[in-house]
C-alpha cells in the first residue's frame, strides 16, 4: 500500500471514438457509469471530463451521449466505415451525416 499507481491511455487509433468539451463538461462521470464497454474513467481532477482509457473497445452505441446532462458535453465520432452517405443520382453529389 502508498504506491502510487498510474492509469494511463492506450495509443488513440485514428478516430477517437468521444471527445469532451471540456468548457461544457463538469465531469459528473454519468457517461463513465453508463459506458457498456467500459472505455471511459473518471479523471482524479474533479470537475475534468473523464479519461478516454480504452478507445479501440468502444462499440460506438452513443450510450454516453445520450445519457450526459449537459448538451454539446461529449461527442461520438463513428469511424469513416460506419458514416452514413447519400448519393444524389441526378448529380452525383454525396452527403455525409455528421
């Protein structure tokens, strides 16, 4: 016991699964509790937003945001793959979901 121990990220892959306004989130930790896959931790500085600490097991569900308090506090960003994208056959424009 009185080690001090160090939770640290995994390397992000390119997308990072959620992102976190900080000057919005006051770090209530409802989308840590909530998160399915556990890909989120409380950040030891209280009032910060958590800690992304396994991105590459997030399953994109939007769980974490759907369940935050405080709107525009946390952002999915799905992977190119999964972004939905319409065509428009008259002029071959395409149109992604952001």
């Amino acid at each position: 016991m009185g080690k001090t121990i160090y939770a640290t990220p995994n390397i992000i892959s390119p997308p990072t699964p959620v992102t976190f306004n900080s000057d919005i989130c006051n770090g209530c930790n409802k989308c840590v509790e909530t998160c399915q896959m556990d890909v989120l931790i409380p950040n030891p500085v209280k009032g910060k937003p958590p800690i992304v600490l396994y991105p590459d097991e997030c399953w994109y569900g939007g769980c974490c945001v759907a369940i935050c308090p405080h709107q525009h506090a946390i952002k999915l960003h799905h992977p190119l793959q999964q972004q939905v994208r319409f065509k428009r056959k008259a002029t071959g424009e395409h149109f992604r979901i952001k």
